[in-house]
C-alpha cells in the first residue's frame, strides 16, 4: 500500500510539473505573440514601423560584463540608444559591437564620466556630436543622428548635481538644447530620446513633496521640461 501511495504521489508531482512547465510555456507564446502582432497604429491609421530603446547603462564596460547585448538582440529595436558610458574614445572595448547595427560613440574629455553612445540599423545620412556650442561640448552629452526623415537626437542632460551646483548650468542648457531642436524641427520631425534628468509630474514620484529642493525635480528643472513641451513636442 505505502509503495502505491508513492507511485501515485509521484504522478501527480510529475502531473503537475508538466501542467506548470505547458502553462509558463503558453505565458511566453502569448507575450511573443502580444509583441509580434502589435495593432498600434498612428493618428492617421498606419501601423508601427520602427523600436526605439533607451538605457543609461552606468559604465560601457560593466554593461558588456553583464552582458548588456543580449538585451538589444532579445528586443531587437531599431535604434538603441544609451547614456553614461563612462568611457572615452581611446577606451571604447572592441566586443562593443552588435551584429546587424552601426555603432556610434560620444565620450566626454573627463574620464569615467557621461558619455552617450548609440547602435543603429540604418545608417544615418549624417551624425552630429555636441549641440554647437563650446560650454556644452565636453561631456559627450548629445549625439544627433539625420536619417533621411527625420532627426534622432540622443540626450544625457546633465543632473543639476549635489546641493543644485549646477542649477544655473542646467537652466543654460535647458534653453540652448530647446533652440537646437526647434532649429532641427523646422527642417524635418525630431525625436528625443535618452535620459532627460527630470521628473516633470508630482505623479512621476513617489514623494513628490520631499524632492522639490532635490536634483532633477527642482521647479526650475520641471519649468525647463514644460518649456520644451510648450513648442510642441509631446512626452
């Protein structure tokens, strides 16, 4: 009796192991199935045509350890875009390469510190680095990429940092990225994507009420956002 206790116990732990292993194998169908036959669509009724992705990757070196590549080759975007590379030009490992994708690299003067980079399907018309002005220049903050209809802009705004030392800077930049864009937009759409450094909502916080005198959440930062989006541009 015990012996056929046990074979009957086993059947039902094998039973169930098979009713568990079919339904997360059911799960990861239907999540493939839910990204493959995407029905978003655009105001005028076209369907989606291009996956944009974005990661601040907090050191180019430590992201290729942890094998960062398989995120981008698992999700396959389009376009991926990331920030903090912390590596400069001379330093940019030769595995930082993705198979199918043009690589495009923006390092600051400072070692180990910002730095943008971005991988690409299509290759660009043209690829701008910096936004043409000297006191903005040296951080490797900004990578423009012109495809032939529209403009890919990749950001790293810059924190307004401990103790808001870099409020004023950042209120300098916020004005100086906002005129580079409406000057790319006259001439073809824009996109921006990256890390903007700023929650522009109270409903983008957790604790709206103790981060108003905090980087990134300072009236002066939300008011430079607002601005961007007040000459059209949506979030």
């Amino acid at each position: 009796m015990p012996r056929k206790r046990k074979e009957k116990a086993d059947e039902t732990v094998s039973a169930k192991r098979a009713k568990t292993e079919e339904e997360e194998s059911n799960v990861e169908s239907a999540e493939k199935s839910s990204v493959d036959a995407n029905d978003s669509k655009t105001a005028d009724g076209r369907p989606w045509n291009l996956k944009l992705a974005s990661w601040n990757i907090n050191g180019l070196k430590a992201w290729l350890k942890k094998k960062g590549q398989e995120y981008v080759s698992n999700e396959d975007p389009d376009v991926f875009c990331v920030q903090e590379i912390k590596c400069d030009k001379d330093s940019i490992p030769s595995d930082a390469k993705i198979k199918g994708y043009h690589a495009y690299w923006y390092s600051a003067e400072k070692k180990g510190y910002s730095g943008t980079g971005v991988f690409t399907k299509e290759k660009p018309l043209h690829v701008k680095y910096g936004l043409g002005k000297p006191e903005h220049n040296t951080e490797g903050r900004v990578i423009t990429l012109e495809y032939e209809k529209y403009y890919l802009v990749v950001l790293y705004v810059p924190n307004a940092g401990r103790k808001l030392m870099r409020l004023d800077y950042r209120q300098k930049w916020d004005v100086d990225l906002r005129d580079y864009v409406k000057e790319l937009d006259e001439k073809k759409p824009v996109v921006l994507c990256g890390d903007l450094n700023v929650a522009h909502g109270e409903i983008d916080l957790a604790n709206p009420k103790g981060n108003k005198k905090n980087a990134g959440f300072t009236q002066e930062e939300r008011d430079g956002f607002t601005a961007l989006l007040n000459e059209g541009f949506v979030d």
